[in-house]
C-alpha cells in the first residue's frame, strides 16, 4: 500500500508533464490496490458515504458547468449591478458579500465560483464607489468563510461529511446557523471596525 502511495503522490507531481491528469491517477491507485487484494469490491461498495458524496458533486459540478457554459454568471452579475445602480457604497458592498457567499450553494469548490463570478462582483462594487482593498478583501473573506456551507463547499468539507461523525441533516442544519453566524460577524463587526479605524 505504501508503494501505491508514493506512486500515485509522484504521478500526481509529474503528471502533468507525462500526459496524465489527477483523476487518472486515482483510476491507477485505486486499479492496483484491487489488482493486488489490498481492497476488494466489496470494501468499495461499503463506502456508501463516498458514493453518496460522488453522485451529488457530480451533480453539482454538471450543473455549475452547464450554468457557466450557456452564460448564466456574467448575466446575473451584470442584472445584479443593474438593480443595485445608484444605491449607497455600504450596503451595496453587503448585498454583493451576502449573494457571493450564499451562492456557493451552487458550486462544488471555491474555484469553480471564484472563476466565475469574483470578477463580476468586484466590478459592480468598484462602480459603486465601494474602496478597492476594502472590496476585494470582503469578497476574498467570503471565499473562506463559505466552504461551512454544504458538504461539498470544498475539499476538506467533502472529507469530513462522510465520516459518519455528523449526520447529512446536521451538517446542513449546523452550516445554515454558521452561515448566519459568519455574515454578522463580517459584515457586521468587519464594517463597523473599518468605520472605527477610520477606514471609511
């Protein structure tokens, strides 16, 4: 096993570079771990969290792909920055904080959203009148701060929601009141400190 991993870590550094992709890589590992008894079929099978968590990200990435592909992010960024036209810097900038962080709902990694809306967002905030730094640090946070939201927010999120520590009702439940938590904390504490420090 631990032949296995050092080959899958090597081809995973030099992959690239060969020709193979990390997806692959895994289908390689995982071919000789069955090839040689180290797992069989059925320990596979057995893992119903990682399948259960295999189908719903690859639902989820079909449709944030199908989403981006027929142009759905720029439109609604650009609707978004037409309806908040003419409205007070603050609360614009909160608005675009609240919409990027709960619209990672509809992604299955931080990348994924990041590549398609960040740039649309921070321009609707810098024609606001929303300061630079203070723009692209809020949505930046919020690129942490959202991968509580579901089990497949990110990588480690992924990991840990199939451990079988928290039920899939708890995460959800628990990732809403941490989600309601994190924005008062941001938004709330974050802008009032700025104004405090005389930021703004």
């Amino acid at each position: 096993m631990a032949t296995v991993f050092i080959l899958a870590l090597v081809l995973w550094l030099v992959g690239s570079k060969i020709g193979i992709d990390a997806t692959m890589v895994g289908f390689i590992a995982v071919s000789i771990l069955l090839a040689t008894g180290v797992i069989s079929v059925k320990d596979m099978m057995a893992q119903k969290g990682a399948w259960s968590l295999l189908i719903w990200l690859s639902i989820i990435m079909l449709m944030s792909a199908k989403l981006t592909t027929l142009g759905f992010f720029p439109w609604f960024s650009k609707t978004l920055g037409n309806l908040l036209a003419g409205v007070n810097w603050v609360w614009v900038l909160v608005i675009l904080f609240l919409v990027y962080f709960y619209l990672h709902y509809m992604f299955p990694s931080i990348s994924t959203q990041i590549s398609a809306l960040l740039a649309g967002f921070l321009s609707i905030a810098l024609g606001a009148g929303v300061p630079k730094l203070m723009a692209g640090l809020m949505l930046g946070w919020a690129g942490s701060i959202f991968c509580s939201t579901t089990p497949y927010s990110a990588g480690p999120a992924a990991m840990l929601s199939t451990t079988g520590y928290v039920s899939s009702k708890d995460w959800w439940q628990l990732s809403a009141i941490f989600g309601v938590l994190f924005n008062v904390i941001w938004l709330g504490g974050g802008l009032l400190w700025t104004k405090v420090i005389g930021y703004w």
